[in-house]
C-alpha cells in the first residue's frame, strides 16, 4: 500500500461587489460552513468554528463547552465534566473537515477506523473552550486515513491521540 496525501480542493465563496464565485483557500469556517462539510447536528455538533485550516494538512477547531450541553445531567450531577468519548468524537470532527476538503475524497462520509494512543491528561469542564489541533499524516488509497490530534485548555494539554477514518461512498 503507498502512503500519498492527495492535493486540497479549494472553496468558492462569493466576491464582495458580485455573485461571481471568486477561488481562494478557506482558512476559517463558521458554522454554518461547517455543517455544510459534517453530517453531525445537535446535540453531536461538537465544533463552533474552524480558526484555521491548511488544506490537506491540518485543521485548529474550537469547542465552547457550556453546562447546557445534555451529558453534564448525568456526567456527573454536582460536578460535571465533559466525557472523554466526546472530546476524541470533537477532535474526530476537525479531523473530518480536513478528510472532507481534500479533492479526491470528496462525496463520501468518513467514519472511525481506528482510535490509537488516546490519553487524556486534564479534565474539560463547562466554561472551558476546548482547542482542538489535527494534522493529516497520510491517506492510503484514497480511502484511509491517519491523523494526529491534540487538545487543549488554556494551552494546556486535556488529550492526544491517533485517529484513523475510512471513507464510506
């Protein structure tokens, strides 16, 4: 099997003074673009907006994490924290809006092949803002693919890991 990351897409998005569609790559997406690329709706919408994105390398997403969110009822009463299935599910979906903005893979939705050297290193409570790094390591034929993943909390590490995602057409 040959390791190749294929070459980005790049987005359209509408010029200033016409509705003529202008090239150029997207290095933010808000949420309304993001949920243009990610199947995930509330309450499984676990990123507020892309800060940065290079395409076909890596993504930085942000997560505002707020007592309102459904799990805090039951994880845990009278001390809430955010459940670390859904930290890796959060890193998972930036990881996604890469997999989604690379050319050759578009069309197909990306699940979870595998989940490798996960540690979480502090908790995530509400009013945390979860910052959430993912770089492309490699797509394998134009159907796998491996990331490294990080997240943080007022820059200190929360979890890291390996994710690896399979495109289903």
């Amino acid at each position: 099997m040959s390791s190749t990351v294929t070459e980005p897409k790049t987005t359209e998005a509408l010029s200033e003074n016409a509705s003529t569609p202008v090239t150029e790559n997207k290095k933010t997406f808000n949420i309304e673009e993001i949920q243009k690329l990610l199947p995930h709706r509330y309450p499984f919408a676990l990123v507020d907006k892309i800060i940065d994105f290079v395409p076909g390398k890596s993504a930085v997403g942000v997560k505002n994490v707020t007592f309102n969110e459904p799990h805090f009822q039951g994880h845990f009463p009278g001390k809430p924290i955010m459940p670390g299935v859904l930290i890796v599910e959060a890193m998972a979906q930036v990881g996604g809006v890469v997999m989604t903005q690379v050319h050759e893979l578009e069309g197909g939705l990306f699940l979870f092949a595998g989940i490798d050297k996960v540690r979480f290193r502090r908790q995530v409570v509400p009013g945390d803002q979860l910052v959430m790094t993912v770089e492309l390591l490699w797509v394998k034929q134009r159907r796998f693919g491996k990331m490294r993943a990080i997240a943080e909390v007022d820059g200190q590490l929360a979890c890291e890991g390996e994710l690896m995602f399979s495109l289903v057409t």
